[in-house]
C-alpha cells in the first residue's frame, strides 16, 4: 500500500491509522487517538481566527509497559504529518536550580528541529540551480577563465600561443569549456582530482556548552559572538568536489531569516514533544523532603510549558500553546494520579497499551515493513547469503522472546532485537566465508542455537 499523501487533508484519522498500522502491530486505540489529535489541528486551521485561538490540542498520555510502541507510534506520526518532533525523558530534567536540564530546553530543541527540517526542505529546493552553479564553478577550476593578456605575455606552458585576432579564442574557451562539461556528465571525469575552496565554520568555544544546561547563557553569548566563516583548500575527487560544491551553493540560496521565520512558526503550530518516562517524575511527599520534592518541582516546571507559555530561542520566542504533547509511562509504581492534579489536567486524552503476546510477537517479525526479518534478510543478501525463515522458526522465536520477558525484565517487542541477534550471530560473522547459498532457518535451528541459553536462567540474565 503506497503512502498517504502528506497534504494535511489527505490525512484523513482512517488514513493515519492504516499508516501507523504498515509499521506498529496491534494498540488500536492508541493509534485512533493519535490520529484524531492529528486531524483536529488541521480541523482547527480552518476555523475562524478569533475561535482558532481559542482551540488548544488535546494532549495524550500513553499508559503502558515498555516496548509496546508508545514511542514509535508518536515518531511515525510525526514523520507522516511532515511535523517538528523531540523526544525527551522526563528523568533528564531537574527542577530550576538543581543540577540537570532546564525544561524549556525541549522547546529549544524543538525550535532546533523545526529549523533543520526547513533548511534541508529549501535545500532540496534549491538543488537543481546549486547544482548548475556547482558545475560552473568546477569548469573554472578545471579550465580557469582566460584573463586579458598584453601582446608580449608569454602563453601557458604547452598551449597554443593567442592568435593575434583575438576573437577566435574566447570561441575556442567554449568550446573546450563545452566539452569538458559533456565529459563531467558522462562520468569520464570521475578519476580525477581538484583543489577547491570551501566555506569552513570553526566549531566556536560557545557550541562547547550547548546541550549541558546551560542553554539560556549559550543563546546569549550567541547573539554576542556572531560566528565567522573562512575559507578552506581542499583536494577532492570530482564527484566529491561537485557534491561538496553544490551543498555549499544551495546554503547560499536559502534565505536563513525567512526560513527561521517559518520554522518557528511550524514549531508553534504543527510541532510534536513527546515526553517520556513521565511515571519516573509522579509522587507528592507531604513530608516536603526526599526525592519525590525533587519529583513534583520537575512536574510544576513542566507544568507552564505544557499549559502554553514563551520561551525564548536563539531564532526568537517561541510559543508552545498550540504544540502537541504525548506523554508516555509505564505507570507500573506511579500512577496517572500520582501527577500533580494540574498537569494530570493537561492531558485529557489516556489510552492504556496492550501488553505484547506471542502472537504480537509473530506479527511483529512478519507484518510490519521494517519488520525484524526483512532487515536480517536484506542484510545477509549483500552477502549472498540467502535466509528461508520458516513460518515454525518465526514462531519459535516469538515464543521464547515471550517465555524470557516473563523470565525476566519485560521489555517488549525489544527482546526480540537480542534474541534474533544471537540467533544470527555465528551467521552473520561467517557470512563473507560462506559464498552463496541458501540457509533454511527452522524451529530446530532456532531452538539448537537458543535452548541452551534458556535453560541457563542466570546467564540468559547476561546475554538475552
């Protein structure tokens, strides 16, 4: 089935959910309630302005043991509105004042996102014009330009000396110009190396600090210390220089202050956070002391963040009232209402996730298109190696990754990522030794290569 168009009124909730389904088995509802808050942001563009305004998302929480799909499920969806996306743990952060994250630094990042997606959209944009400029400006370095000469200069060393009518050689310059640009495009010069310039951006003692807290003082010192650029002389093989080229031709094209313009725009209207771990930061102590006083100052920093607030970016403020926000957790300890009753207040929307069975487990390694055994396959086949995963073998697999999650820690359809490695491992490393043939995986084969591990419950601790 092809993909929906991502023209927002193509992404009809039917539509996002047969989307989210070629790549997550199973969590209906999670996907029916992702979908929705999707489709209400386009709903809420064509309302009226004076009710757009008022039209805040619903935020989501998703309830549920690990590996289950909460994450990919929000990923996938932001992939598929073409949305600004982050990612951060609710663990990372740490209330004002405190050593760790500041909160308003998942707004910073988003902002980071939004304009590295514009970037690269203007970027593709602007390619074939790039690319055009790129190649005149490899031409000059293979056949630089003919420079005016006085009658008694002396010509290059093994060329024709400049015929005393002159207008014959700028004709001349052409057509040798026209005929290296013909060799170019057929490849004939791909052997070959130059020396070019390039624009080179030294990594400034401010980036040092990025990402370690400290974001507020580094959008400062930012706007004090503006970046300078140089020049660099490099030699690269033709291929290399018009690539090289071509990128560094496309950022002279995009207009950085109108795409910031727009990115932070996108990030205030179509951007996606997408909290994590939530449960670890749940617990009120009326004693006011102890880690859960730690706890409930991280919920109530998030808290203005979530309900709409501005936070200032080094492309400007930023506005969070109308980003959406799904929150994700275990919740195995911690309850929803362990949160904060105002925070809990921010996310209307809660849907509990399935756990996984063995049967999930067989439609994981099958159905999905990045299913686990069309990524082994595809990967052993660059080897001519040829795997026949048998419809037993799948089964087998699925039903010990079920039996050591309930052994030990579950952690989902992520068991599944350790059991096949281990069941491929040896295979995998002998592969280039192997020449081409083709291999039957089996139920027996899987149980030979794993049983003897799962009887050893205390070493499967280790390896699985």
């Amino acid at each position: 089935m092809a993909s929906p168009s991502k023209r927002p009124e193509a992404l009809t909730p039917r539509a996002i959910v047969e989307e989210l389904d070629r790549y997550i088995v199973g969590q209906r509802e999670a996907k029916r309630a992702v979908a929705v808050a999707l489709r209400n942001r386009w709903r809420r563009q064509q309302v009226p302005p004076p009710m757009r305004d008022e039209i805040s998302p619903k935020n989501i929480m998703l309830i549920g043991p690990t590996g289950v799909g909460k994450t990919e499920i929000a990923r996938r969806l932001a992939k598929l509105a073409g949305a600004p996306f982050v990612k951060v743990e609710a663990s990372k952060f740490t209330e004002v004042g405190y050593v760790g994250r500041d909160v308003d630094s998942m707004v910073r990042d988003l902002a980071e996102t939004a304009v590295s997606m514009l970037r690269e959209e203007e970027r593709e944009r602007a390619r074939p014009r790039a690319r055009e400029n790129a190649e005149e400006r490899l031409l000059d370095v293979l056949l630089p330009p003919a420079r005016p000469q006085r009658p008694a200069t002396a010509s290059l060393a093994g060329a024709p000396a400049a015929p005393e009518e002159g207008p014959a050689t700028p004709a001349a310059a052409s057509s040798t110009r026209e005929n290296l640009r013909l060799l170019l495009h057929e490849g004939k010069l791909d052997d070959r190396s130059v020396e070019i310039d390039t624009s080179d951006t030294p990594q400034s003692f401010i980036d040092v600090f990025s990402g370690t807290g400290m974001e507020e003082m580094v959008v400062n010192l930012q706007s004090m210390f503006p970046q300078s650029k140089r020049t660099k002389r490099r030699r690269l093989s033709i291929p290399e220089a018009l690539e090289a080229l071509t990128e560094e031709e496309a950022a002279k094209l995009i207009d950085m202050e109108r795409v910031t313009k727009e990115a932070v725009r996108r990030a205030e209207q179509d951007g996606i956070i997408f909290i994590d771990e939530l449960d670890k930061v749940a617990g009120r102590e009326a004693g006011g002391h102890g880690p859960d006083v730690s706890r409930e100052g991280v919920q109530r920093d998030l808290l203005p963040i979530v309900e709409g607030s501005t936070v200032s970016t080094k492309y400007g403020p930023l506005k969070t009232d109308h980003v959406l926000f799904i929150a994700a957790g275990a919740f195995h300890v911690a309850k929803p209402k362990d949160l904060i009753p105002e925070l809990q207040g921010r996310f209307p929307i809660r849907v509990e996730l399935d756990s996984l069975t063995d049967a999930d487990f067989v439609r994981i390694l099958t159905e999905p298109e990045n299913a686990l055994t069309k990524q082994y396959t595809a990967l052993l086949a660059t080897e001519k190696i040829h795997l026949d995963i048998q419809a037993d073998a799948i089964a087998e697999i699925a039903r010990i990754a079920a039996e050591v999650n309930a052994r030990m820690e579950n952690i989902g359809a992520r068991r599944l990522h350790t059991v096949m490695e281990r069941l491929l491992d040896e295979l995998a490393f002998e592969a280039p030794e192997l020449g081409e043939r083709t291999i039957p995986i089996t139920a027996a084969y899987v149980r030979e290569r794993l049983q003897g591990i799962l009887k050893d419950e205390d070493l499967s601790q280790y390896v699985l």
